[in-house]
C-alpha cells in the first residue's frame, strides 16, 4: 500500500509518529472489538433469563457449578 503512494513503510511509520506526537492521540479513530456468534448468542439469551446460572452462595458452590 505504501509503496503504491510513492512513500516506504519507514517513512509511513515516521508520518504516523509525528502525527500522534502532534495531536497526542492516535491519528485515527479507534474502535471496540465486535462481539463474535457465541457471545452475542450469550447475551441475547442472557437478556432473555435464559441459561442463568448463580447466584452461587459461595465458591465452592460455583465451581462446583462450573465442574458439572
């Protein structure tokens, strides 16, 4: 990509320094991770009352939970 612009992946790096020295902060907009099938699987149900597990009256009755 870079060498299609004309420019080396060292001096990309440098452009990409001095910008967030200059703005201090990253030059670009930075985003939360998009929870994958199984966790948004996880939480839907979860909003439903689905596949709740606990309140756990103590640890060992949560591993023992977790063991089963």
């Amino acid at each position: 990509m870079f060498e299609d612009m004309g420019i080396s992946l060292s001096a990309a790096l440098n452009l990409f320094l001095a910008q967030s020295v200059r703005e201090q902060s990253l030059p670009f907009a930075a985003g939360k991770d998009v929870p994958n099938a199984i966790t948004l699987a996880a939480m839907d149900a979860a909003e439903q009352d689905e596949d709740l597990y606990g309140p756990f009256d103590s640890v060992e009755a949560l591993m023992e939970a977790l063991n089963a």
